[in-house]
C-alpha cells in the first residue's frame, strides 16, 4: 500500500491557466517566433511529429536580467497553449 506524502515546503498551491497573451508582450518578435517554434507548435501538431518520427524539444531556458519579460513570455506560452504555470520564486 501506498502512502501519500505532502510536502512540507508547499503550503499553498494555485494552478491556473494564466491571462497574458503575445500582443500583451511588446517587442522580442525573434524571441516570441522561436518560443512559439518549439513549445506551441509539437503541442499543435503532436500527430504529425509522431507521424514522421520528430522528437520534441524538452524544454526551453528564458534568461536575463530582471525586467526584461521572462515570468510575462512563460505565461504567455502557457495561455497560448493551454498550459497549467506554477510561478516559484527563489534561488
């Protein structure tokens, strides 16, 4: 039998499919092309990369300075595509 454990660090937890969309971000028009290139597109047309054998990226890494859209451009992604975001701050 199997136990459940919850862990002691997560006291609170909300997850929802954030409200920002693409025309919200302004600028980054390369940045937003590739995003949409390697995370909505396999989500799309998941038939056909299994069709022709393409494997998906795993992931993408945004990075920066502060201020500079990163948390913004995520929850686009996951508006566009009808994704779950779970923000966590730290380290």
């Amino acid at each position: 039998m199997l136990k459940k454990y919850r862990p002691s660090e997560i006291k609170e937890l909300i997850v929802k499919v954030p409200q920002v969309f693409w025309s919200q971000i302004g600028g980054y028009e390369s940045v937003k092309k590739e995003v949409k290139k390697v995370v909505e597109l396999p989500l799309q047309h998941a038939s056909k990369f299994a069709k022709f054998g393409i494997e998906p990226s795993k992931g993408i890494l945004l990075y920066g300075p502060p201020g500079c859209s990163k948390t913004m451009m995520a929850k686009a992604i996951a508006t566009e595509s009808k994704l779950n975001f779970i923000g966590i701050k730290g380290p």
